[in-house]
C-alpha cells in the first residue's frame, strides 16, 4: 500500500514536472514571439515614423510641431506597454522556477513525506498553476491589445 502510494505521487511528480516544462516551453515561444513582434512593431513604427516626419516636413514646421508631440506619446505608449509585457514574463518565468524547484525538492525526499504535506504540496501547486495560466492570459490579451493598436497606428498613419 506505502510502496503505491509513493509510486503514484513520483508518477504525479513526474507528469507535473512534464507539464512545467510543456508551459516552459510554450512561455518561451511565446516570449520569442512577443519579442520578435515588438521589434518588427518598432521598426514599422521607425519607418512610418520616419515617412510621416516627411509629410510633415512638407507640410511645414507649424504641423510638425503640432503632430511630433502626439508620435512622441505614441512611442512611450508602445515602450510602456512593452515593459508591462516583459514583466509579465518574468513573474511567470518566477512561478516555473518555483516549481520546478519544489518538484525537486519532493524528488529528493519522497519517503520523508507526510500525507498533510503532500495534500498542502498539492494545493499549493493547483494554486500556483491557476496564477500561471492567468498570468499567461494576460500576455495573450496584452499581444492581442498591441495588435489592434497597431491597427490602429497604421490607419492613422495613413
């Protein structure tokens, strides 16, 4: 009966472990897309930047005055948006680490652990898991919100 019980929790372990790396890996990509995203955001943004400081120098120094503040506004708003992003991914990179950490700490000590452990390891770990994937949520809303800004900036920019 012991020998079961601590085979299923290693059994356990090791799907959670399995599963920590699957949501690793999928915060990574999603990190690299982001990343890739926003530097292609930027340099769009350099670009139609740079035509529009045209148009506006063609237009004359009055306009120019009048629109370079609102492009400045939009660039801090982009960067501001971009830093919320990347600290978004260190808090869920955090959460990982913590249990990937707590997994092998259980690794180690499998016959040390008492029943009220193992229940409080496991409610700990459905709770930080739910923070995980609400964390992960919200970068995916956040991508989706700079998409449409984007959107946005390119049709006011035309």
């Amino acid at each position: 009966m012991g020998e079961d019980l601590l085979k299923n929790i290693f059994d356990k372990l090791t799907i959670m472990e399995a599963d920590i790396q699957s949501v690793r890996c999928i915060v990574t990509e999603s990190h690299t897309q982001v990343m890739d995203e926003l530097d292609a955001v930027r340099s769009e943004l350099k670009s139609d930047i740079a035509e529009v400081n045209a148009k506006i120098d063609a237009l004359g120094h009055e306009t120019q005055e009048d629109v370079k503040p609102m492009l400045q506004h939009i660039d801090k708003k982009l960067d501001k948006q971009a830093m919320a992003i990347l600290e978004d991914f260190k808090s869920v990179t955090e959460v990982t680490g913590d249990h990937e950490i707590r997994i092998r700490t259980l690794a180690r000590r499998p016959f040390e652990l008492r029943g009220d452990e193992i229940s409080q390891l496991k409610e700990h770990l459905d709770e930080r898991l739910d923070a995980l994937q609400t964390d992960l949520s919200y970068v995916v809303s956040k991508v989706a919100q700079h998409d449409r800004n984007i959107v946005q900036l390119r049709k006011q920019a035309k």
